[in-house]
DNA sequence: GATGAATGAGACTTCATTCAT
DNA sequence: AATGAATGAAGTCTCATTCAT
C-alpha cells in the first residue's frame, strides 16, 4: 500500500470512530489531511469504498490476535483470547468504537465484512466448544446458539467497558469467564 | 393520536424495518401511503422525529411484556421474560429488526432511547440477581457486568433467531438459560 | 365590514408591523386569533390582499389627518400637517413602522398603495407652494423636486423619532419646518 | 475574489435588482449563468449571504465616491457629494434601485448593511454643519434631525430622478442645494 | 359561517463524485 | 500524482391555499 494510501485510511479511522459514517464526509477527510478532494479518489473508489476498507482492516487487526490454543485446553484459549481482545479494546478506543457501534444496514458490504469475522469468532468459540465435550469437560449444548450468546455477552460487555461502566479488564474477563463457565447458580 | 398519525407511524415502521433509517426518504413513506408530502410533516417535525418515536412505541411495547414474577422466584422470572421477548421477535419481525440492527451513531437522540431501554433491561436483570443473592441461589458476582453479558447474549441470540439460524424459540430460550444458570462445565 | 374581518385586520396590522411582510406567515395571524385557517379565507382572498387591505386603511388614516388649511397661510398648513403626522407615527407606532419601513418591490400593488399616497401628500405639498408663489412669499422652485425633498426630509426624520434619535415631536418639526423655509445660511 | 465568484455576485446584483430579493431564486441565478445549482454554493453560504454581499458592495462604491472636501468649504463638500453620487445613480441605475428601493426587515443583516451607511453619510452632513457653524456661515440647529432630513431629501429626490420624474442630475441637485441651504422663503 | 386536514409547488442545501489541467 | 472547480442528483422542509364537512 502507497504510503498516501495508508495515511489517508489511517485519518479516515480516526475520523469514522469520532462521527459515525455519515456525519463524516469526504471533505472532512481531505481537509484534515489538507489534500485536495481527487487525490482521494485516486486511492479509494468511494466512501462506502473506504469504510469497508476501515473496517475489514479492523476486523483482520482482531483476528490476528485471536491463537488457537493447545487443544487440551480449549477454554483457557476462551479466557485468553477474550482477555486479548478487550485490552485490544481499551488500547485502540477507536477501533473498539467502529466494531461495537457498527451502524448496521447502511450497506450490505459493511455488514458482511462484520459478520463474516462475526462468524469466524463464533466459529472458534464452537470448535472449542466441540473440543471441549470429546474431552469431557464441556457440557452437552447447541453449540450454535451457545457461540452467539458467548460472543453477544462479549460485545456487550466490551461497550461497558469503553463507556467507562467496568472498571478494568481484569474483572470483564473474570465475570464473563465465570458466567460462560460456571453459570449463575450457587454451588 | 390520530388516526392519520398512526397510519403513517405505520408504515414508517415497516419501511424503516426493511430500508433501514438511511435509505428511506420522507417521499418514500408518503409515496407508499399516497399522501402528499406536506401532510407527513403536520404530524412530524422531521425524518429523525418519526425514527424516534417509531423506536420509542417498540421500546414500550416491549417493555409493557416484561413482567416482574414472584419475588419467590427470580430466576424464572428472568426465563419468563427471556420466552416473553424472544417470541415477540419472532411475531414482529420488523420490531426485532429495528431494535437488534439499530444503526447507532446516526442521531444522539436515537442512540439515547435504545440506552435507556437496555439500562432498564439491565436493571431488571440485576434485581433479579440481588435478589436471587439474598435467597442463596445465586453465587456472587458483578451484577453490572454479568448483566450486561446477560443482555448481549440474549440480543445476539435475537439476531440468530431473527436470521433463522436457530430452530425454535425453546431451543434459543433453553440454551440461554442452561448457559446462564449453569455456565458450560461438565457437572 | 365585519366584525371578524375587523378583527383579523387589526391582528395582521400588529403582527406585520413586529415581524414584517415575509416573516409572517398566516398561521400566525389565525393562530394568534385562536381561529381555523379556513376562516381567514372567509374575508381575505390571500395573504397579499390582507397585507394591502392594511397598508390601504394606514394610508386613509394619515390621509384623513391631512388639513387643507386656509389658503392665506400655506406654509401654516406645512407645519400643521407636519406635526399632525409625527404625533400620529408616535401615538400609533405599528402604522408607523409599516409606512417607514415598508418593503419595497415585493408586490407592485404595495408600491402602489404607498406610491399613490406619497403622490397624494407631494401634491399637497405642491400646491401650498404654488400658493406661496403667487402671495410672494415662496420663492421661484422646481416644486416637483422640492416636494419629494420635503416629503423625504420629512420620511426620515420620521424613521429617526420613531427609533428615538429624535427627542420629541416638537424639535423634529421646529427642525424640519426651519430647514424647509430658512434653509441653513446663517442670517 | 475568483473570477467565477465575481462573475455570480455581478449577476446577482442585475437580478436582484430587477426581481428584487424575494422574487430571486437561487436558481434564477445559476440558470442565468448556465452553471450548476451546487457552484452557488461554493462562493456563496445561502441567499441571503449573497445579498448582503451586494449590498455591501453597493454602499462601499458609494463610501468611495464621498469626498471629505476642503474644510474651508464645507456647504461646496456638501454639492460636490451629492452630484456625485447622484450621478452614479444614473450611471448605475441597478445599484440605485437596490439601495433606493432596499426592502427593509427580511433579515437584520440587510438593514444593518444599509444602515450602517447612512449613519455614516449623515455623519458627513453632521461634521459640514458643524465646521459651517464654527465659520459662522451656518446657523444654529440640531444636527441630528438636519442630517436625517437631508439624508432624507436626498433619497427620496434620488428616487424620482430614477424614475425619471426629475429631468437631469443638474436640477435635483440644483434644487436640494437651494434648498438646503436657503430654504423655500422669499428674499 | 367556521373548521382544519390535506395539498403540492417550490425553495433551499448538501455532498459524493468527476475531469480537465 | 495531485489538484480543486464544477457538477447535479437527491433530499429536506415550508407555507399559502383549498375543500369536504
């Protein structure tokens, strides 16, 4: 990628995570980079062009931190790979701010990009899920119904976290960890 | 309200479902109900008027379903309501639409009603947890965090419902439940 | 006329005099009256015809002030008329400020009304210097000219008491009537 | 200024002061121009911007035709500014009619523009009455009320000799000269 | 006489995108 | 590669006026 290309993509990040995809225009881009309005459309067919770029370098910065790890111990791979993503969360606010608050069914495209990587994170939570009845340590479930839930608790727990409303990482994990593990009940 | 009012409120709500809030233009709602342009705005200030208020009566329609149950029990409680709202998704397929692919970020205002409806959902969660503390069924926990998982578990298993990817509403009720209460472990 | 035709009159006169001609709209004056829209209809054919009707009934009223005063003192008659007026415009300021600062060139039936009146008063003013002419005590002028400057000069001291720059009536006429006949060569 | 910025203001001006302001629309303009709706605005925030920048135009033109001469000649300072700007009234016949004709209370910005002009030309008149006072050719009188009645004068002859009610610039200023400084008496 | 819901022409404005330089 | 003036489709909203009741 052009070093223009790459700086350009990097502000409209910044800019996208501030104001949402439609408050931002392509003059708020260019102008923050003090670019004229071509050079834009030299490196980007459009806006929506853009975005999904945006987003599918998000999504692929997040996949690259999620390992799978050693199969005999397919839930620890859960608490880390959890763990990983809301320190990535808290690090890069920005980042964090267009996954969570995607502005769904603006354009197909920006929803796929978001859940085809949905999926592949369901997916690792279902192959740990499998993983973990063959050895005996996971209870019988639907493994399908069970992944969206762990990954919707995940979500919603992230934007607690970015609103200030949890305090640390550290006690998200371990909550979330417990209930997914342990559930609510006493005993 | 009158009936004018409500008929377009109507169809609002349909088009928005299936538009989304972008996509839809002010002509768009009074082309499909052949009335003229000016009548739409003697009963709405503007586009984002009629989005929120399309969003506020599906947030209190929801809303007048949940039901605090018998003290004695609150964890069926939450079951009840979990069935209760699941159902009403599968009904109302348009609501469900609306609430669970809210574009956020387009309007403040729109962002604010959906917040604080998922804060009384969360409440709600949370009552039932300090109370189920105080009976002895429920373990010690964070109640701010695991409601907030408790909710995002409970949302994305809307969408997969919504999406067909889960069969019924038992399965999807079920399964949230097992996990909520008893987590994953084996025993 | 009727009583409620009167009615809606009055009102409009008020009301265009604060907020002007483009400003008010005519749900204003029907919802300042507490009457339906169709009502107003009932007496005016259209906005353009109330704002007329209003600017026809000032004009009659200054009109109806205006003295032919006895032949022998025509300049009398100048300071008398003078006097009458501004106390008018500072007794009746909505009058004041619709003839003062009317806007020009929105409607030629407007310009027409004030025009016609304007014509009327240089008239006037015309023949009292015809008649000073011929008693001698006039001098030799261009009349058509020098009745415009005496109704302008008189307009804008209008303008001036009626934003309080002028302390009183009686200065402003004292001044208006030493400039017309004296001019203001010393001696 | 660009040259297409110039090009619309010209424009503007010899529409507006054909249609006046509210008969004008933005795309009377641009159609006048052959050039598109959004190229307006580009120059130009909103209609009203437009008009206010072509009344500040007009009043700066006139401001630069005023002349502040010698001070031992202050009733000559007084014929020269009026022939003078009398004069590009004929010449210009647009910008006398937008001034002359300026419809007042659309928009406080208008007036101001307006206002703050006059304010300045009577104050032209206030100082030549005052350095005629000292010199002793101009008698005693309130400055205030003499520079708005021949501020007043003088608009309202500008006006007919527009219209051609007034045969030449000569006459008219003949006429408010005469008048002005010797008044309508005989002798 | 009175109502007021409904109309719809018409104005304003934004902004993604193009293209000649 | 870069520019930025120009485009024009698309949208929002207002308000004078009508007409069935």
């Amino acid at each position: 990628m052009k070093k223009r290309e790459r700086e350009i993509l990097e502000r409209a990040k910044k800019l996208f995570s501030e104001k949402g995809f439609h408050s931002l225009t392509v003059s708020d881009i260019v102008d923050s980079l003090g670019i004229a309005r071509g050079t834009f459309y030299l490196y980007f067919k459009n806006k929506d062009d853009i975005y999904r770029r945006v987003l599918e370098e998000l999504v692929k910065e997040i996949s690259s931190r999620l390992k799978l790890l050693p199969l005999e111990n397919p839930l620890g791979q859960l608490r880390e790979n959890v763990r990983e993503v809301l320190n990535l969360f808290v690090e890069d606010r920005e980042l964090a701010r267009l996954i969570l608050y995607h502005p769904y069914r603006l354009n197909p495209e920006f929803d796929a990009v978001l859940e085809t990587f949905f999926e592949e994170v369901k997916g690792l939570v279902e192959s740990a899920l499998l993983t973990g009845m063959e050895m005996g340590i996971v209870r019988e479930c639907n493994v399908n119904v069970v992944s969206a839930a762990v990954l919707g608790a995940f979500l919603e727990v992230g934007r607690e976290l970015l609103e200030g409303k949890i305090p640390s990482v550290e006690v998200a994990v371990d909550e979330l960890l417990e209930l997914s593990l342990k559930g609510l009940l006493e005993g």
